[in-house]
C-alpha cells in the first residue's frame, strides 16, 4: 500500500512543475508582448551585445546627420564663393575698361573706380557671410563618423577682392582654389554619410537578430508553457484529493 510520502513527494512534485511552467509561460508572455528577446535575464551576454550595436548604429545614424549638416555649409558657402566669382569677374571687366583712359574722360574714368570700390566693399560682407553664427569661408570641425572623430571641412584661404587686372586674376585663381576644396568637401561627406546609412542599417539588423523576439517559436514555447501549466494544475488537484482520501481513513 502505498505510503504518505509517495503522495507528499507527488504533491512536490507537481507543485514545482507548475511554478517552473508558470515562470515559463510569464516569460513568453513578456518576450512576445515586448518583442524582446533578452528580457528578465534570458540572455545576458547577447543584451550586452546588442545594446553596445545599438548604441554604435545609434551614434553612426547621428553622424549621417551631422554630415549632412556639414554639407549643407558646404552648398552655402559654394554660393558665396561663386558670387564673389561674378564680382571678381566684374572687377576685370572694370579693370580691362579703366586701362582705356586716353578714350575716357574724368567723370567716366571716377564712375569705374566708384563701381570698383562698391563692388570691393560688397564682396567684403559677402566673404563674411555666415550660418549657425559660423563663417562661411573659414575651417570648421565636425564629427563625421560614429567614434565622433573630428575633421576639418571648408575652404582654407578667404578670397579678398581689389581693383586691378593682375589683383583680379590672382583672386580669381583663389576663388578657384577654395571651390574646389568646397566640392571636395562635399562629395567626401557624401561618401562618409553613404557609409554611416549603410553602418547604421546593418548594425541595427545585428542586433536585431540578437535581441528580437522569434514569435513563431516564443508562441509554439508559450503554447506548449500553458499546456504543462494546466498540466501540472491538474496534478496538484489530483495530489490534494489523495491526500484528502487518505484523512478520510483517519476519522
């Protein structure tokens, strides 16, 4: 005949199947509720990581972002350089003009150099342009990848306009110069955003695969969590009526 213990050791025993199944399902329930995979503990190493991808695609994303900030100086500052162009452009004009004074009068001859000084004086707060409280034409630094290294973008030299056909060739070759370190500039944050998009997209999709939950799995492990916990409920139940049929012999 069977002895008190047996059914104490089987009461025991279904009671702890039902914690273990009912931890199970409040686990699954949370992973697919949440769409997380590492939570409460599940898979401490990959949580880790995962939040260090997610905090390097994060930073990349910011960098992309910042140099489309630094391209956007970049354009405007190409059009200062280019209407310092057309200015320049006029200075020659004028010079080449002023060269004719055996034809030129007096007052023509002052009309031109008025001009010159105007259009001198104009390209002057035009160089000194700015945007976010930043010049234009002068180096800045920006963060352009996910470490946060800094580089310098901008055009190095700011042209200065003067009078005159050898000035006006020399600044010229300036503006010239300073264009192409601006284009330079641009299609190398191009490439730099291009690349921090593409880090961030993958980055993000690796840590996706770590951290995500697998619904089609987490729902089959909570189907057969729920199935185990009824289970082992039932068990209890079958647990507490033996012991309820052994304290009938008692009285």
């Amino acid at each position: 005949m069977p002895s008190l213990s047996t059914y104490t050791n089987g009461a025991v025993y279904a009671v702890n199947a039902s914690a273990q199944a009912r931890r199970s399902l409040t686990a699954s329930m949370g992973r697919l509720s949440t769409g997380i995979r590492t939570l409460n503990g599940n898979d401490p190493a990959g949580q880790a990581v995962a939040s260090n991808i997610t905090t390097q695609a994060r930073s990349a994303n910011v960098a992309a972002r910042n140099a489309e900030d630094g391209i956007s100086v970049l354009q405007a500052a190409e059009g200062v350089l280019l209407e310092l162009a057309t200015l320049n452009t006029r200075l020659r004009e004028l010079a080449v003009q002023k060269l004719n004074s055996g034809f030129l009068s007096a007052a023509q001859e002052n009309a031109i150099t008025t001009e010159e000084n105007q259009i001198v004086t104009a390209a002057e707060k035009i160089s000194e342009s700015t945007l976010n409280d930043r010049e234009l034409l002068s180096p800045f630094l920006l963060a352009i990848n996910n470490r946060g290294t800094l580089t310098q973008m901008g055009p190095v030299k700011k042209p200065v306009l003067q009078s005159g056909v050898g000035n006006v060739d020399t600044q010229m070759a300036n503006i010239s110069t300073a264009l192409g370190q601006v284009a330079a500039g641009i299609n190398a944050l191009k490439g730099h955003q291009s690349n921090m998009y593409s880090f961030t997209a993958n980055a993000r999709a690796a840590a996706s695969r770590i951290q995500d939950t697998d619904f089609a799995k987490e729902s089959a492990t909570l189907a057969q969590s729920s199935i185990l916990n009824q289970s082992a409920l039932a068990m209890v139940a079958q647990a507490n009526n033996a012991m309820a049929n052994i304290l009938t012999l008692l009285q």
